[in-house]
C-alpha cells in the first residue's frame, strides 16, 4: 500500500489480508485503486544472518476494506468488506 503525502513523498507499507477478505480485495481491487484499511500494525523482528544485526519491519494486519474509487479493469461501485479474523490464505498488497 503506497500513502502520497505529497508530491514528492510516498510511504509504502505491506499490508496482510487474509480469507475472505483477501479474496475480495483480490477480485475488486487493482493498481492505482483508492482504498481505507482497518486494521492492526504488527512488528516483525530478526536477526540479519550476513551482518548479525537485529532488523525489524512494521506491517498493517487489514480487517476491514473500504472501496474510495476503482481503477483499472476491476472498475466497479460498491461497499468495502467487513472484518475477518480467518486462516490465512492468499495475501494481497
């Protein structure tokens, strides 16, 4: 997920969908589109085998999806998805 602050800077932040929400996401959602994410943020933490340094990484874990405007071939209207707390299965970003 990219966030444009302004016209020169953009954050990136990975973003953890599971089941049935990832599939929605999946079938409604292109590059380019404008969505809200609901969610959590969790810290991943590790150790970098090369340097032995720790590293960490902060990712959005997403339960519910908001819909703002479509674009590309998934063009369609309609309400976000609700919460999901399932399995995992296919991620999407």
């Amino acid at each position: 997920m990219a966030v444009t602050h302004s016209k020169d800077k953009t954050s990136w932040f990975r973003v953890e969908m599971y089941s049935p929400l990832a599939e929605e996401a999946t079938a409604r959602v292109g590059r380019g589109s404008r969505v809200t994410i609901n969610g959590f943020l969790k810290e991943d933490t590790w150790v970098d085998k090369a340097t032995n340094s720790r590293r960490s990484k902060i990712k959005v874990i997403a339960q519910s999806l908001g819909i703002v405007s479509l674009r590309g071939p998934n063009q369609q209207d309609g309400a976000g998805a609700g919460a999901s707390d399932s399995a995992p299965s296919a991620a999407a970003a």
